[in-house]
C-alpha cells in the first residue's frame, strides 16, 4: 500500500514565506530608477493608524495666498443711458452728490441742504429742464423754493416757477458787447447796479410745479464799500429795515420762516454798491439753481473772479456743479473743436478750484437738426463731433459726464419732439420747450438716481 505525503504544510510555508518578505519590504529604503521614485510597499496600510499631523509645514513649502475680493463692478440698466464717471481717481464727479443724498437719507444727519448748481445757455433759459428737475429731486428728497434768482431778469415774462418785478436797475451781462466789468461779475455772470429807490420783488408760484409757492429761507447778496439802507417786506407785511456797515467781500442779509413773497427796496446806495440775486430755499431738501446766459459758449465762466467764487462758496457751498452748453458752439459741418476742449478745460478747473467740496457733471449737447437742400431736416454732423470732445473734456478734467444726445433718442430726435403731440421742442430745431424739458428732466433724474443705488451697493459691498 502507497502511502501519499502531505504537501498542504509546504504550501503553507510558502505563504508565510512570502507574506515575511513583504512585510519586510517596507523597511527597504526607498528606490529610484530613472528618475522616478518607487512608491513604498506597504501592506498593511490599509489598517494602519493615521500618522499624526506634522506640527509645521515642511520648509519649503508655500503659504496660500490672501483671498481677493474681487472689484464691485458697476452695471448700467438696459434702455438707460448711465452718466459715465471719470471721477473715481478724484472724487470729483458724481460721488460728492452721492454722499450728500445719503446724508439726506439719514433722518438723524445735521446736514441739512444739499445744493446742485446748474449752469447753461439758452437751452435751460426760463427754468425750462431745471424747473423739473428740481421738482423730482425736492419730491424725493425734500426741499422747496425755485433757488437762486437774478435782481432782473430777461426771461421774468414766461418764468412760471417764480413771479418776479422789479424796477431802477442797471443790469450787466458777460455777453453784453460794452460796458461790462468781469471784475464786478457774480456767479450768474451779471451784476446790478441799483438806482433811488431800486426795488425786486420775488413771488413764489404753484402753477408750474410743486413746492415753489412757499419757501423756509431768503438770502439776498450783495456787495458794498459804503453803508447800505434798505428794507424788506415778507409776504406783503410790514417793511424790515437794514443798515449794513461798508466792507469789500460778498455779503447777505438772510429771512427765514413761512415766505410766499419777498420784495427788497434800496433806500440809500453808493456808486460802488453791487446786487447779484435773492436765494429761496427749504432748511433741508434740495435746492437747484438755474444760471443760464443766453448766448454763452460756457467759456465766459472762467473770467468770474476767484475772490468771488470763494466768497460765494463760503455762503452757498454746492455739492454738485452741472455744466450743459454746446448750443452756441457746435456748427454744421465742424471737427475741429480743440480749442473749444481747451477752452472748458480751463472753465472745469476754475471752478474747482473754487468749489473744492463739489462733484461735476458735464452734460453733452443735445440734438441739433439743420434742414438740407431737399428739405428734410437731420442731424448736425458738428453736433455729434462736438459730444466727443465733450466727452474728452470729462475724462481729461476728471469729472462726470452725461450724453443727452443718445438719451433723447440720437439721430433726428430733435425732429421728432419738435412734431411730437403735444409738441416737445420748437421749430428752430434747437430749443427744447418745458414738455421737453420734463421729459430730459426725467431722464437724467432716473440716471441720477440708479447711479445713487450702484453707489449705494457699492459701499455696502465694500463694507462686508
């Protein structure tokens, strides 16, 4: 009988065999062939506890760098045209009105006016687009009274924001061809020379829009060398009477409390006794002041004095400066308008220098229409070369700047407010009416303010 033998046990003793060998590896240095590191046999890595973290970094490892915010990018609403600001650099575009609105805002802020001066030609001649303006601005934010008022004034017959009379006056313009005096000129361009017995009287009105039949606060300026007598009467009452001392600077007489009219009556002047204009405010809100010259390119602005403009400044600081001319520049086929561009660069800087506290706002010409020799009318080509140095001297001066022309409609649009019913514009193809102005008015209110919400969601976003 054949006895079999057990093979199973050499088996067995191969497994261990192997399974030592194994192990074993894992303490073998580590191997590199060809440049290429062998990984480590292990093979009970499965069940091995985890190493415990190294207490530092190896040293030549690298630290993470910061998380970067990323920038707040500003974004403009389909079917608005955005008030593009060059002023970030400066802080001397749209941010200063921003600022002062969200003072407003803020029932407990002892700011209590915000003031927008408004400079321009023709276009904005009789409160035409301020009128309206102011109105949505005051609505939104509070404030009543038509601002600042000329002694005299051209446009006093069709004016409705404000009931104006006056009589023995000698009036001067910047645009008057002789007998003008740039050192005696105020921040209207004008000034006023009164005669015996020289009289203004301002008369708040409801007729065309609101919050202009009443005021809280007049303020009448003036400049004298020798004493000056004169009255006031409020309202119709009782005549004030005020003797001011001599003195060289800009002053003011101010009235406050419930004030529908206001007259002011020169008893005694001497020859060097200047009038600018009478002021009607709220205590808080808004105030707008509309200071238009017929026939200004805007270049004239940088011949009023400095000593005045700070004067004035000191009394009356604005938050936001707005220049809107081109209509007396622009001509049919011009290009060229560098020396124009330079011209209002110097205007820009005059005035901030002047109004250092102040944002600006560079409005750009509107349309303009010519009629052609086939009798259809269309745009100025001079008009669309002109927005771009417009737009030049914005970036170049740091400042805002709005394009009116691509926000009434662009090409031809003049025509079509000039044959809108009810009609928007005149048959000058030039001037806009008070329709129209409504109607520019409202744009730019819009833009003003969805760039006071990105201003907004900026600061907020930065502040997280």
């Amino acid at each position: 009988m054949k006895v079999l033998k057990n093979h199973l046990i050499y088996s067995l003793a191969l497994v261990w065999v192997v399974l030592a060998a194994l192990v074993g590896m894992h303490w073998l240095p580590t191997l590199t062939i060809d440049g290429h590191t062998l990984r480590r046999v292990d093979l009970l890595s499965d069940i091995r506890p985890p190493e415990p973290a190294l207490a530092e970094a190896d040293t030549d490892s690298v630290a993470l760098p910061p998380i970067v915010k990323p920038a707040f990018v500003d974004t403009c609403r389909t079917g608005l045209t955005c008030i593009e600001d060059y002023g970030d650099s400066t802080h001397r575009g749209m941010l200063p009105f921003y600022e002062a609105l969200g003072r407003l805002d803020d029932p407990a802020s002892a700011d209590d006016l915000v003031r927008v001066a408004v400079f321009g030609d023709s276009f904005i001649e009789g409160d035409i687009f301020t009128a309206d303006l102011r109105e949505m601005l005051q609505q939104r934010y509070g404030g009543c009274g038509v601002g600042y008022v000329d002694m005299t004034s051209q446009t006093s017959g069709y004016r409705p924001t404000v009931r104006h009379t006056f009589g023995g006056w000698e009036s001067h313009a910047a645009t008057d061809s002789a007998r003008f005096d740039r050192k005696k000129q105020g921040i209207s361009s004008h000034y006023f020379v009164p005669r015996g017995g020289a009289y203004a009287e301002w008369r708040g009105q409801s007729r065309y829009a609101s919050r202009l039949d009443t005021c809280q606060r007049v303020t009448l300026f003036f400049a004298s060398r020798d004493t000056l007598s004169l009255t006031a009467r409020v309202n119709g009452g009782e005549e004030q009477p005020f003797v001011v001392p001599p003195t060289a600077d800009l002053q003011h007489l101010t009235l406050e409390g419930r004030i529908g009219s206001i007259r002011w009556t020169v008893r005694q002047a001497a020859d060097s006794t200047l009038f600018y204009g009478v002021t009607m405010d709220g205590r808080r809100g808004i105030a707008v002041d509309n200071f238009s010259l017929r026939g200004s390119s805007g270049l004239t602005l940088r011949n009023i004095p400095s000593r005045f403009l700070r004067s004035f400044n000191r009394q009356r600081p604005y938050d936001l400066i707005v220049l809107v001319f081109g209509l007396n520049v622009a001509t049919e086929r011009g290009r060229d308008y560098n020396g124009y561009r330079q011209g209002m660069e110097a205007v820009v800087a005059h005035l901030q220098e002047n109004f250092p506290q102040a944002g600006f706002l560079l409005v750009g010409v509107g349309d303009r229409d010519y009629k052609t020799d086939e009798g259809d009318f269309h745009t100025m080509p001079g008009v669309k070369n002109l927005i771009r140095y417009q737009q030049a001297i914005a970036a170049q001066s740091g400042i805002a700047f709005w394009n009116m022309f691509d926000a009434m409609g662009g090409e031809e649009s003049m025509s079509k407010l000039v044959h809108a019913k009810p009609q928007m514009a005149n048959y000058d193809y030039t001037h806009i009416n008070f329709r129209g102005g409504k109607r520019l008015a409202g744009l730019l209110f819009d833009t003003m303010m969805y760039g006071k919400e990105q201003y907004d969601r900026r600061r907020a976003y930065e502040e997280e």
